[in-house]
C-alpha cells in the first residue's frame, strides 16, 4: 500500500524512491554548496504572517488571471527538462495534469517531447521556455513552431549565458539516456536533429548552442520577433527587471533557476519586495502593469500566500510536478497541483482573504519595505 502523501515533502519522498540514484540527483541538485537552494525554501520560513479574522470566508475563489490566461490557482507549472526521466509520456503526461489543475504549463526547450505534441494533447494553456541560441535562425526557427504550435507565451530565461555547476549531479555522472529525444532542440527536419539531438552527445552539443554573448538587445530583439508576450525568467535585481519592461517584455519571473546557476544567489522571497516596488511604478505602453512571478523553494500554500502579500501576480513550481510525475505519473502531477491549490485555499481563507485580489502586503511580518 502506498503511503499517504499529506504534503510536497512526501511526495519528495516517494519520487526518491522510483527514480534511479542518477536521475534523482539531476531534478534535486542545485549548483556548488547548494547555498540558494536551500535558501530558496528556508527564506519563506523566516516571513510571519499577520493574518486578518472575522472576515466571512465561507465562500471563497482562488483563481485569477495570469497574462490573459484564466487559471485556478495563482500556481503555474515552471520549465523543467526531461519529464521521460520520471515518465514514459514525459510533458504529455505534465500536460494533461496542468489541464485538470486547470492550470498552465510552461515547456522546456529541453523537454522530450516536441512542442507541436505537447500543445496538441492538451487544452491547458502552454507557455515556451526559450533560450536565445548563437545561432540566431536556430532560435528563430523555435520562435516559428512555438507560435504555431499555438503556445501563448515565451518565457526567456535569462539566468544561464553558461550552465552552473551541479557537483551532486557531475558525482552521479549523469549521462542523458541515449534513447532520449530532445525535439525541440532543433527544427525537427534539422539533419542534425536526429543525431545531435539524442544521448550524451546532447550535453556538450547544447552548450555549445548557448551564447554567452547575450545582451538587453536581444530582448528586444525577441520582443519585436515574437507576435505572443515575452516573460523574462531569472530576474533578482530590480533594475534588470525594470529594463526588461523597457526592452519590450510584458513581465519577468524573479527565478535564481532553483538554484542551479549562480550559488549564493539572494532567495527569490527576498529579491521580490525590490522587484515588486520597481514594476509597481514603471509607466507600460498599455497602461496594464506587468505581470510578475515568482519561482525557487515554493513548497507551501503560505509560501504563495507570502509572494502575494509581496506583489507577486502568481509562482511557478518546479521540482514537485517533477516529483508527482516519477512517484505517480500523471496522476501524481495532478495529485501535486491539486494539494497545492487545496494548501493555497486554506492559507488565503486563514488570512482573511476570500480572493488572490484581497491579499495585501498587510499581512507581512516583517513589512515589504
Ligand atoms: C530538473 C530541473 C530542470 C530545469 N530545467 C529548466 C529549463 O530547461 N529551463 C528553465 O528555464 N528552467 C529550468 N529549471 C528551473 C525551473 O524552471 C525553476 O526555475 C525552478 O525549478 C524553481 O524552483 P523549484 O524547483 O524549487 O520550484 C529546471 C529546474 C529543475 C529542477
């Protein structure tokens, strides 16, 4: 009989054991000494919450609109590579679990499964993780099939011009399973898709397609190319997220990619208040300010409570869908989003709050600024 999962740490716990030792260690690291990603998680815990009572939440709703996207939660499912490590549909599998969550799903550039499959086998809404390539066509190329896949937002992670380095994982050895597709890496009619695009050969391959040149221009760049909004992920400095706004971005995620880039990178709790304070009184074209989310540590319904209170419109999560995902598969991820939704309820409606719209930063200990 399968143990009863109360929480995200149990689930944790039943992904550890089905994945294999290697695979385990690739979703769970986090780049050096692990500093930010433990941060992430242990700077929510360091945040009060000075709730509000006698305030009628008999009756409550908690979903909310995210970029034009009505969703259930104010919890969206994060870029993640390599969903066939915890299941054979892999993002398939993660998608058709956003849909029942009635959420939406972010795609990997690095995920297993093509865009065009992913986007078809569900009517939840896709957003795409884009890297910018030195090959400027190849991204261009991605861009066209991203659009007419059908995806609704690109979100552009900024945090990696070079790959961090993950020594629990290098320990591992990890090797990308030579039956691995990476469809998305290339056009798929791209000769070299078929060889380059599998097994180890795909590590050294992608960073290789990397450019660490990357600069604000070619944001712009993106923006003007791309005929759906443009987020920006892997934002902790508030100026960089107000020159995102300005070079054409409709909104940033402050993400330190879970901690698997830059270690001591600031938690993604605490570069909020900052970010948050610079986006609130930035002048947008269409007058809508831009839309702002968080990732790194999301664990608890409170934790999203607490990026609320700070100005968040929303978070992504990571590592848990992974872990519904290898513990249950698609069943799991669902099992995943809906715990969270249900902890998300329970937080808002013991704060006094019957809505995402009535959460404010009154309710913070210590106070934003
Ligand atoms: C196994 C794994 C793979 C990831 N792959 C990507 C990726 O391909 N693209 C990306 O932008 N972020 C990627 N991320 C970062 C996530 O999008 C997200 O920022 C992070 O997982 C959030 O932290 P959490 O796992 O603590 O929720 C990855 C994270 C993990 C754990």
């Amino acid at each position: 009989m399968t143990a009863t999962k109360l929480n995200l740490a149990d689930w944790h716990d039943a992904a550890r054991a089905q994945l294999s030792e290697a695979a385990y260690a690739y979703y769970a690291s986090g780049a050096n000494d692990e500093i930010t990603l433990r941060e992430n998680r242990l700077a929510f815990d360091t945040i009060a919450l000075r709730y509000r009572v006698l305030r009628d939440v008999a009756v409550r709703d908690i979903s909310t609109n995210i970029l034009g996207a009505r969703v259930s939660m104010p919890v969206v499912v994060a870029p993640t590579a390599f969903h066939q490590l915890a299941d054979p549909d892999g993002e398939v599998a993660t998608a058709r679990a956003a849909e029942a969550a009635q959420t939406i799903l972010t795609l990997s550039s690095l995920s297993n499964r093509a865009v065009e499959t992913v986007v078809a086998s569900t009517a939840a809404p896709v957003w795409f993780q884009l890297y910018v390539y030195r090959d400027r066509t190849i991204t261009e190329a991605m861009l066209d099939r991203v659009e007419a896949a059908g995806c609704q937002a690109i979100v552009f992670t900024v945090d990696a011009p070079l790959l961090g380095r993950r020594e629990r994982d290098l320990r591992q050895a990890f090797s990308w399973p030579t039956e691995f597709q990476v469809e998305n890496l290339l056009p798929l009619d791209h000769p070299e898709a078929a060889t380059a695009g599998t097994g180890a050969d795909l590590a050294t391959y992608f960073s290789t397609l990397l450019d660490p040149a990357i600069r604000w221009r070619d944001l712009e760049w993106l923006c003007a190319r791309s005929s759906i909004p443009v987020l920006v992920k892997g934002i902790v400095h508030p100026d960089d997220a107000r020159l995102a706004i300005e070079h054409g971005a409709q909104g940033v995620v402050v993400s330190n990619h879970g901690g698997r880039q830059l270690d001591t990178a600031v938690a993604t709790i605490r570069a909020l208040p900052d970010v948050a304070h610079v986006l609130a009184r930035l002048d947008t074209s269409s007058g809508a300010p831009p839309t702002l989310l968080l990732d790194g540590g999301v664990r608890r319904g409170t934790d999203v409570v607490k990026a609320l209170a700070y100005g968040a419109d929303g978070v992504m999560i990571g590592r848990p869908v992974l872990w519904g995902l290898a513990a249950e598969g698609e069943a799991g991820a669902r099992a995943v989003l809906e715990l969270m939704r249900n902890e998300v309820d329970l937080a808002l409606g013991l704060c006094g709050c019957r809505s995402v719209a009535e959460v404010s930063d009154d309710l913070l200990v210590p106070p934003p600024r």
